[in-house]
C-alpha cells in the first residue's frame, strides 16, 4: 500500500475532501517523524510501537577487500507490532 492509496481509501471511508484527507495524512507522518527525529517512541494501541534506537560503533570487514574497518554509531528505526495486530495476520493464515 502507498500514501496515496492509504489517502484513497481513508477518503471513501471518512467522507472528507480528497484535499483535507491528503492533508491530515500528511500532518499524522509529519508529526511521527519529528518525533522519531526527537528520539520519542510512538505507541499505537493494537498496532504496536516505533522506537528509534542507537546502535554502537562497531568493528566490520570490507567483503570485498577482507579489510577491517570501523562502522559508525547510527541510530535505527525498529518497529514492534502489537499482539493485537500479530493476532489479526496470523488469523488470516498467511
């Protein structure tokens, strides 16, 4: 699914302008990025939780050469879905 068709179908259900449901799906990711970006978590009851974690310097081999390097900090994006929504997939059988 893409931004426009998650716009698409919250437009058939919600009955609001395709304009204003753009503009409301825009404001909800602007708002979850700038928080992430704030290194907040977001907790969606019965979807699950967006965390930003840091992961460590570290030591790494270059496959190609086998020559060691350094790989930097960096934070990262992990997403836990909720038992609910684990529930919901596994029910569907796929």
């Amino acid at each position: 699914m893409t931004k426009a068709d998650l716009i698409e179908n919250i437009w058939l259900k919600t009955g609001f302008s395709k304009k204003d449901t753009a503009e409301i799906v825009e404001a909800a990711f602007d708002l979850m990025k700038s928080t992430l970006e704030e290194g907040e978590m977001i907790k969606i009851a019965g979807f699950g939780n967006f965390v930003v974690q840091n992961k460590a310097t570290r030591r790494g081999r270059n496959p190609q050469t086998g020559e060691a390097i350094e790989i930097s900090s960096r934070n990262i994006l992990t997403f836990k879905p909720s038992q609910i929504l684990k529930g919901a997939i596994n029910a569907n059988g796929k």
